[in-house]
C-alpha cells in the first residue's frame, strides 16, 4: 500500500513540475475553476462524432456505451438534458437514454468528475453531465440517413422554429441492426416535441416530451451466452424548465417499461417504473461574503412488476444550500456546503461537500471532497431476468470523493488537464454471479477507488491536432483486498485530427485497455486490446458525406464485462442541414 501511494505521488509531482515549467496558451477541452471539463458545440464538430459515446470516450476517465456511462469506474453517473435526468428509471445501474441526445442539436456538454451531488441529488457518486441544447433562434434542422455492415440503418431528423417570443421543435429517428453476433439485433424508433419561449436572456421557458421504444436481443456474456433472451422497452419523458434572472425550477416525470422473456428458462417478466421530481434552486449574492447557492427537490418513484405482490412507491425530500467565498487579495474561492436527504425507504442523510479553486493565469487548480448517497434501484431489488435475482433488502451505498484537478496551458499550442482522485464507497453495491451464470445484487462492504488521469491536446499545425489520455485506476475490496470486477488499471488512446483540404476532416483513433477480472476471487480474467478506429467527413455546401470503420484491425476482444466486443463495422452516410 505505501509504496503503491509513493509512486503514485511521485507521478503527480512530476506532472505538476512540468506543467509549472510552460508558460499559458489556448486549451482544447476547457477546464473551468470548478473543475468541469466543457466540450462545446464546435468540439463536436470537430470530433466528426456520429453518436454520444464518440464524444465522451475522448474524455479521460469516462467510458460510454449505447446506453452507459462510467467516470473512473463508477456508473453512478446522474445525466441532465436542458435540466431534466435521461438515466433510464429500469435499469440496474442508472444507464442513460442517450438516443434522447441529437449531437446536432447540443450546445454544450460539462463533465463534473465525482462531483455534483451537492445540487443534483442522489446516484451521482461517479459525476454528474449537464447537457444543454441550442437555443431556437430561427428555422433550422438536419436530416440524417447512414446504413452499414450487419444490416446496420438509421434515419433521423429534426426541425426547429422560431415564431416571435415562441419557439418550437420537433424530431424522430429510427435504428435498427442485425448485430455481429446470435441474438445480438435490435430496432427502436424515437419521437419528441419542444416548446421554448423566452422574454430575454433573464427569463424562459420550455416544455418538452419525447418517447422511445426498443426491442433488441440479449446475446450475454462469451461464457455464459444467452441465445433465447429478449428484451422489450419503452420510455416515456416529459419535463418543465422555467429559468429566471436568479431562480430555477425544473419539473419532470418519466415512465419506463421493461419486459424481459427467455423462452429456454421460461421467463416472462415486466417491471414498469414511474418517476417524478420537482426541484427549485436561486443564487443570492451575500455581499463581501460571496455567493448562497440553495434549494430543494422533491422525487417520487413506484414500481409495478411480475415478481412483485404489490407496487412498490416511496418518496426524498432533500435541501441544500452552498457558501461560496472569495478570499480577499488571493485567487482562491471556498465553498462549502450540506445536503439534507429524507427518504420514506431508507435512512435520513446529511451530506457534507468542500470545494476550493485556485484561478489565475498560469494555474486552474480544485480540491473538492463530498459525500452523496446511491439509492438501489427498483430493478436491482425487484426485477428478474434470465441471469439475474431480485433482492428487496438493499441499503443505501454511502460514497466519499476526493479530487485534485488541474489545468494548465503549455506553450502556444499545448493544453494539460490532470485529475487525481480517490473514492471511497461503504455498503456498496454490487452483481453478485454463481456458478451457474446466475446473481443478484449485494451490499459487500467498502471498497476503494483511487487514481489519476492526465490528456494532452496539441495544435500541431493547421492541418494535424492530437489529443491523448491517460488514465489509471486501482479499485480493490478493502474486506479481502481483491481487485473489483471489470475494472481496467490502464487505459489510454489518442485521437489524431487532420484537414488535408478545407472541406475534408479525417480523425484517426487508437484505444488501449487493460486485462481486468471477471470472478470475484480473482481467478478469471479478459485479456487487453487495442482497438483502431477512423472517421471522415466530406462537406460540400449544405451537405456532409461521412463514414466509420470501428475496430479497423478487425481484433477478437471482451469488454470489460465479459460480453463479446464487435468485429470491424462501417457505417457510411449523408447530414443535409438547413
């Protein structure tokens, strides 16, 4: 263990030398002095991104599926589009609906590393991303349509119209694959509807729905292989932002349905989850003393299903407030605050946080340490699937974060972003397998995350702009101080950017990721892979040719949990904006 924190402190040592050593210049992915990363709309562009998760995986310490997202390890990640959470009240481990998300339309995206559950609540021990959409500002949209291998297709778009003060947008999309393995297809098909009216920069409001349904296979794991299991699902959301000159109030309510079957174990199983939230925040200035942050949220959650006598419904109240202090004569601001959490199935909280910044020229540097809680869902206690038992008598998981972050520009063209980070989590929990492929999920103890991670972006010329990252994580048990499940040591890539011509960008891609365990004793293990991956997109007037190839060595590879990775897959397509 020391000489474990030795060396890791040796390397942060190292990277602050280095960092101290280069004088400013203009960043890549700003870090601004609260410690978020911010990727803008201009970013994205830039990454010639088809889907979310092309987006986020050039973050380090965020990982991202078609609907999943970890910061250093940790799925509980709270996500927030224009105020309202997209994580999908079913699942086991708050997955995110990001088919909700059009990349066209986002403004901008802030990433906070093991923070944020100060103001946005509960399930946020991992971090919390904010998503904020385009403003409507006249008649626009995009039409999108892109097939590839594997039977792959997808058509999308959007249209948005400003009529005065009254604003209005409307959007839809359909997906559909065969997949690359047995049971491995699926076709869902969204629709959604805004209403935005706006005073002045002051004051707005926006009313929005959207529903989507899915229907896909269950291929499982490559050692436990799941040919016969299905899945069904439907989500349903609806929300209400009001914004003022110092006021904010978001309602929302989401409905979501699961049916899971297994014709090879008889399984035939629902669960429907409905939720509803209604939260206030203002900021008040309080003079030389700086700023007061506060507010209150109230959620409500019912749960029906197959394996349930009866519908499961319970209610949080929760209040916060935040000082935030600008230290006279010094480029410091201290804030510190208290969540207090009142739940009607768990025990009562109180939740402290401690934020300072250090902001001037040369440096943009936080620590931060904060407590926030991670409630079980209604699908790890009550739902049932082919591989998985429900477990009523959950508890809640305690988290305690720690971070270290800084962020330096180096020369003219250089940019660092570092974080050092160690979570500590009580009563975790955790999916618990047998030796027949079947578990459930378990309060085992505490355990520990700690690390660091560091990316460079570098402007090489014009033409060529790189981007690396790096990042290292040891997740241990500290009961029987055996290393966690699916979590990677290493993990590293780099992005190449190039514009040969000015209507061409090309961007190429490499991923590392580390050999992780797959049994909790520590017996079995996924071996590493490296996966190359290449974009292009061609703009001609109003109109944008790009193409895809994933995994472009065509490796044999796991995921980090076991389940088959694709072979090489290409996708190729046509963006018409107007």
């Amino acid at each position: 263990m020391i000489h474990r924190l030795f060396s890791f402190l040796c390397v942060a040592m190292l990277w602050m030398a280095l960092i101290y050593l280069f004088p400013p210049a203009a960043a890549v992915l700003a870090q601004k002095d609260d410690g978020r990363i911010t990727i803008t709309a201009e970013d994205i562009t830039q990454m010639r991104a088809v889907r979310m998760a092309d987006v986020l995986n050039q973050v380090p310490g965020l990982k991202a599926g078609d609907s999943s997202v970890a910061i250093h390890g940790n799925y509980k990640v709270k996500v927030f589009m224009d105020g309202r959470p997209i994580n999908d009240p079913t699942s086991a481990l708050g997955g995110v609906k990001w088919d909700l998300v059009s990349l066209e339309n986002v403004e901008t995206i802030e990433i906070l590393k093991g923070k944020g559950g100060l103001k946005y609540g509960d399930d946020a021990s991992g971090g919390v991303i904010l998503i904020s959409t385009k403003k409507i500002r006249r008649l626009s949209g995009n039409v999108k349509a892109y097939g590839g291998n594997h039977e792959t297709q997808s058509y999308s778009g959007n249209c948005r119209f400003l009529k005065g003060s009254l604003g209005g947008a409307v959007s839809g999309a359909l997906d559909s694959t065969n997949g690359y393995q047995v049971n491995n297809d699926k076709e869902k098909w969204r629709a959604g509807t805004k209403l935005e009216y706006a005073i002045d920069d002051r004051f707005n409001a926006a009313l929005s729905a959207d529903y989507i349904e899915e229907e896909k296979g269950n291929a499982g794991t490559k050692d436990y292989p799941t040919p016969y299991s299905r899945l069904e699902s439907n989500m349903q959301s609806y929300s209400l932002r009001v914004n003022g000159k110092s006021l904010s109030m978001n309602s929302y309510f989401n409905s979501g349905w699961k049916h899971n079957t297994d014709e090879s174990k008889s399984l035939d199983q629902e669960l429907r989850v409905k939720e509803a939230g209604q939260d206030i925040g203002a900021t008040f200035s309080t003079g030389k003393w700086g700023s007061l942050n506060c507010g209150a949220a109230f959620e409500w959650g019912q749960a029906s299903g197959t394996t349930m006598d009866d519908d499961q419904e319970e209610t949080g109240l929760s209040f916060f407030g935040s000082e935030s202090i600008q230290v006279p004569k010094l480029p410091l601001t201290v804030t510190i605050g208290l969540r207090g959490n009142f739940y009607s199935a768990f025990d009562d909280s109180i939740n402290p946080e401690i934020k300072a910044t250090w902001q001037e020229k040369k440096w943009n540097i936080g620590f931060a340490y904060n407590r926030s809680n991670n409630t079980p869902s209604f699908h790890q206690r009550y739902n049932r699937t082919s591989s998985k038992l429900p477990n009523p008598d959950l508890t809640i998981e305690i988290a305690d974060n720690y971070s270290l972050c800084a962020f330096r520009q180096l020369g003219a063209s250089l940019s660092v972003n570092m974080t050092l980070f160690y979570n500590q989590l009580t009563d975790r929990i955790t999916y618990i397998r047998n030796d027949e492929g079947i578990g459930r999920y378990e309060n085992v103890g505490e355990v520990t995350y700690k690390g660091g991670d560091v990316s460079l972006g570098w402007t090489i010329s014009s033409q060529f702009k790189l981007k690396t990252f790096y990042t290292y994580l040891e997740a241990r048990d500290e009961t029987t101080d055996l290393w966690l499940t699916s979590k990677p040591r290493h993990k590293a890539g780099a992005e190449l950017y190039c514009t040969p011509i000015d209507k061409l960008s090309l961007v190429a891609s490499v991923d590392y990721t580390s050999a992780v365990y797959i049994s909790k004793d520590n017996s079995k293990q996924t071996p590493e892979y490296t996966l190359l991956d290449l974009r292009g997109e061609y703009r001609f007037r109003q109109f944008s040719f790009f193409a895809e190839i994933q995994n472009l060595a065509d490796a044999n590879y796991c995921y980090v949990d076991n389940l088959v990775g694709p072979p090489r897959t290409w996708i190729a397509g046509v963006n018409w904006t107007f």
